[in-house]
C-alpha cells in the first residue's frame, strides 16, 4: 500500500471520529435541551422577602384618633380671641339673632366669609331638630363635630404616608399625631386654620395616593373656605400634575371645577349677608398683602415666637421635621436609594415654602402654623426612620431581618419621650388656662339657682368684663337672651368688637365707630355700676384702669374662684411642661373670679387706681 494512501485512510477515519464527536455533542446539546424545558416545568422557589413593619388598619387608627379628638373637644380651652370674636359669636348671631361684630364683618371692609360660618351652623340646626338647642351643647356638639372630621381626615392622611414613605413612618406618623400637644390645641378649635389643617391631611393624602383629583379638590375647598394663603401648600402639588406628570387637562378640568363648586357659592352667600359683591378671599389678601398697614398692627413676633411655639407643641419633632428634607436627600444619596412615588424634595417642600413665607412676617401667631402641622408630624417621622436607616447601616448591617425592626428601639425611645413631653404640655396648658370656661359652666347653674340669681327672670342682666375681655368663650356660654356683656375700661387700647343689629338684615348694616386701625372706640364701654356680675383674674398688681375688684367687699361679694396660672410669676419651664409634684412649687396661681355686685340704687363711679 502507498504512502498516499495510508494517509487517506488516516483522514477518512479522523474525519468520522470528528463526526461521531459532533454526532455525540449535538446529542447531548438535544438533552440538555429536554432538561430544561424539564426544569422550566417545575415551580422555581423564590427567595422569600423581608417583610415590611405591621401597622394598624385605618379602621383601628380612625377609633384612635377619634377617641383622642373627642378629648380634646372636651377640654380644650379657646385659647384665641379671635376665635371666639371672629367665629362663634357671628356663629351666635346667625343662630340666635344675638352676638359681637368684628371690623372685619363690617360691610364696608368684608374680609371674613360667612361660608365658613354656614359650615358650621349646619350640623347645629340638625342637632336643634332633634334636641333642644341648648347654647353651651351646641357648643361642645360642633367641637365634637370637628373631632370626628378631624380624625376622618388624619386616617386617609396616614393611608397615604404608608403608600409613600413606607409603614415605618406611618407607624412613627400616628404617635406625633396622637398625642402631639400642636394637634390637640388645633383639632377642634374653631378656626379656618383648623379647617386648613383638615385639608392638608386630606390633599396631601391623596397626593401620596396619587388621587389628583382628589388632592385638586381639597386645596381648592382650604383656599376658598378656609385661608386663601393655604394655596401655598397646594405648590408641590401642582408642580407634580402639570410639570412631573404632564397631567394638564386634569388639572385645568379639575382646577375649573373647585372654582365653581367652592369658590361661586361662596360669593354667592356673601353677597346674600353683607347685601353686596364680595369675595372675602380676595378681600383678606388685599388687606393683608397689598395695603399700606397690612396685618401689622398687632401681634408682631420676633423669629424665636415660633421656633419657641414649634418646641412647646412638638417637642422633639419640631427640629427632626426641619431637617428632614436635607437630611432624607443626603442619605438617598449615600444609600443609592431609588425614592418609590413622589420625590422627596417635592414631597415635603410645602413647609419649607411655608415657614420662609410666614416665619419671615411680622405679625405672627400661632394658628398660623395650623396648616402644616401634618408636615411636621410627617417630617419627624421621616428624620426617625432615617436615623434608623443609618444604625442599621452602620452597625447593623449583616443582621437579617427589616431595618425597622432591628432598630425599633430608636423610634421607640423617641416616640416615648415625645409622648411625656406632649401630655405634660397638654396638661400644664389645662390646669393653667381651662379656669374661664369652668367658671362660665359655673356662670350657667348660678343663673339657675334662684337663692343666688335673684333678679327676675325677664330683667336684662349685665355681665362684665374688664382686663379679661379677650379670654370670654363666647356668647354660646350667656346664660340666657336677657344675659349681656358689656365691656369695662381696662389697659387695652385696641378696638373690642360690637354687638351685631339685632335686626333679621343686620350682617348688612354698616355699623358705626368701626376701623380697619384697631384704634380704641371709648363707646364700647359701660361703667362698672351697671355690672351685675363681673369676671376678673384677682392678680397682686393693679392699674388705672384695672383695679381688684376682689377686694372691693363693699361692693361685690366673690360667687366662685378658680386658680389661675399667673405666667408672670411662675417658672418658664415648669409653667411650660407640667410634672408632677414638682411644678406646684415653682408655679404661681391667682384666683379667676366670678363676682357679683352688691349695690342697689345709687350708681358708683369707674373705679380707678387707689
């Protein structure tokens, strides 16, 4: 055999040894095939995962909340005369025909709304229906009212804090919510802030639930209602619709329609009580904005009221909710954290925008910050469940389980000392300043006791007051419709307000020796021996035109006396914060007095400074 032919016979052979191994490696690629089709077929197990913190259901929250409200609306003090002047007695007059006209109710210069009012006096006329319109019922009844609308709006608030921050902080949410000393003075106070801060709760809510239409609606109604600088919460809101999520037909659909279902009844009342073309809202932001006084004739504040104000109500949250914005951007930067829903910038810059606009103004008070009290709520909780973040990441990192859960001591321990202080402020602020409406319930069974009251029954009776005008609760606690207050000559040099016409048409009566100035009208005085009953706060010190009555036993005989707190005299602290056993002996109480006269014919002179 040649040579050449041997290696064709090597060639041919190698050449089926290659194909055998393709043969074969096709084959086995043919049964890998099979087995994973195989494997495709059986149910792959995932990796289980960790599961988010337990929260409440919003059934269980809404009974917390109510419960907590409903006290509030019983022990809660007025603790604002605006409110009563401004609110309850044009609430009063609309009810009874009887109660006080600020300037601002004056046709001439009709800055307040009497929608708002309407609101109100809506659940009192069914509550008539059914019951006899008892005045000081009533009052507690709407305050009740608000409670439940309150709690309503916290709970779809906190359904949305869930959805977007995560149940951590919805859980941390309720806490500050709860028993937060901010929201038991402003969950039932009647107020348009209160209302505000009903609405932020429900627009914020359904922002966080991606419910625009919802969230439209409800910055509208707190615009138009309530307070029309509340629009300014409604910003971020906006700037995510229009500019984020591109939804411009619905926002300019819904927009339109807030207009005509809130703003054109609201003129439309207006014009029906003041007798003439008014949009109070635009009203009140003329006066407050565009005119040369603007609001800043009374209550100016330097910056430290309301860094002071946000510490007495919100202890520990108020600093953890200032720096929660740049703290949670900070943090998503160092985690690479993706933000789920809304941005976080975006999501809390409504009380960013709102403390550089407000805390930058003269006149300040504390109502004013009613509407963002959620944000601070919401804000705290955010900075805790970051605080956590950070422990866990530090320390905890290898540890299984979710990072709230290892390190729910933080929040535990914050939530706790949040808690102590709050109702230690809840406390100090009742046992130091629930003694007027205590003393006008006492008012009431005086009136009914005839061994005391011995005037007759259809007789006008005179009830005064002096220095403590600006503390009454409203005419809701006047014994009867023969019951008047009249007001006596004291240090306050403002303008007091005036009893409305007692007229069907008498919201339209432009009434007289009124101004826009809060300049004093000498004619809303009465002198002191026309004072059948008198209520006075006994304080050790006297003025021209304040004198202690108390101790005027010639001419008035003391019925009741209730302490007083005497913030004056009494420790910054322990005046602040109540503990027990401890704050008795650094505070100072004066009795808060209900007086009645004992003269009988011949008329005394204002009695001045001894």
């Amino acid at each position: 055999m040649s040579a050449s032919t041997k290696k064709r016979q090597k060639g041919d052979t190698k050449s089926i040894k290659e194909l055998a191994a393709l043969s074969k490696a096709k084959d086995r690629s043919l049964s890998d095939r099979d087995d994973d089709k195989k494997l495709d077929k059986t149910p792959v197990q995932k990796i289980p995962e960790t599961p988010s913190p337990w929260t409440p259901t919003p059934y269980t929250v809404f009974k917390i909340f109510l419960s907590a409200r409903l006290c509030a609306a019983a022990w809660n003090i007025v603790g604002d005369c605006d409110e009563t002047f401004n609110y309850w007695e044009p609430t009063h007059y609309l009810m009874f025909g009887k109660g006080f006209q600020t300037w601002e109710y004056s046709p001439v210069y009709a800055i307040r709304s009497y929608a708002y009012i309407m609101m109100h006096t809506l659940p009192m006329r069914l509550y008539g229906l059914i019951f006899t319109p008892n005045p000081v019922m009533l009052f507690f009844f709407t305050r009740c009212v608000l409670a439940f609308f309150c709690a309503l709006t916290e709970v779809y608030f906190y359904k949305g804090v869930c959805q977007q921050f995560g149940n951590n902080v919805g859980r941390i949410t309720i806490c500050f919510q709860l028993l937060g000393a901010g929201f038991f003075i402003s969950c039932t106070a009647y107020l348009p802030s209160s209302f505000c801060m009903y609405m932020t709760f429900l627009s914020l809510g359904a922002w966080f639930q991606e419910k625009y239409e919802i969230a439209i609606m409800a910055t509208a109604a707190s615009t138009f209602l309530g307070w029309p600088f509340a629009a300014i919460i409604g910003v971020p809101i906006a700037v995510d619709v229009l500019f984020i999520k591109r939804k411009v037909l619905l926002f300019v659909t819904w927009a339109a329609l807030a207009v005509i279902t809130f703003l054109l009844p609201v003129v439309q009342i207006d014009q029906h009580y003041y007798g003439k073309l008014v949009v109070a809202p635009l009203n009140i932001v003329l006066y407050n904005v565009f005119s040369q006084h603007g609001p800043d004739l009374y209550g100016t504040e330097p910056l430290s009221y309301y860094i002071l104000n946000g510490l007495l109500n919100f202890n520990v949250a108020f600093p953890l909710a200032l720096i929660s914005l740049p703290f949670v951007v900070l943090s998503n930067l160092v985690f690479k954290e993706k933000q789920k829903g809304i941005s976080s910038w975006l999501s809390l810059l409504s009380m960013y925008i709102w403390i550089l606009i407000f805390f930058t103004r003269p006149h300040k008070e504390e109502r004013f910050l009613f509407p963002i009290y959620p944000l601070f709520s919401v804000g705290g909780a955010v900075s805790i469940d970051y605080i956590q973040k950070w422990y866990n990441h530090l320390f905890m990192k290898r540890a299984r389980g979710h990072y709230a859960e290892k390190t729910s001591w933080i929040s535990v321990f914050l939530c706790i000392f949040f808690s102590l202080m709050s109702v230690s402020r809840i406390v100090a602020v009742y046992q130091g300043y629930h003694a007027p409406l205590d003393m006008f319930v006492e008012l009431n069974k005086i009136a009914n006791d005839p061994a005391v009251h011995t005037l007759p029954s259809d007789r006008p009776v005179n009830l005064c007051v002096g220095k403590e005008w600006y503390r009454f609760p409203s005419s809701f606690f006047l014994p009867g419709p023969n019951w008047n207050l009249q007001f006596l000559k004291s240090e306050f040099e403002g303008q007091l307000p005036k009893p409305y016409q007692s007229t069907s048409d008498g919201t339209r009566i432009i009434p007289s020796e009124m101004n826009d100035m809060n300049k004093e009208e000498p004619s809303r005085y009465v002198n002191v021996s026309r004072c059948h009953y008198l209520v006075d706060l006994d304080l050790p010190t006297e003025a021209q035109h304040e004198p202690r009555y108390s101790q005027d036993t010639e001419d008035w005989s003391v019925l009741v006396s209730i302490p007083f707190l005497d913030a004056a005299r009494s420790h910054r602290v322990f005046r602040a914060f109540y503990i027990p056993f401890i704050s008795s002996q650094y505070c100072v109480y004066e009795n808060y007095n209900l007086l009645k006269t004992k003269r009988t014919k011949k008329p005394g002179k204002l009695r001045t400074k001894r």
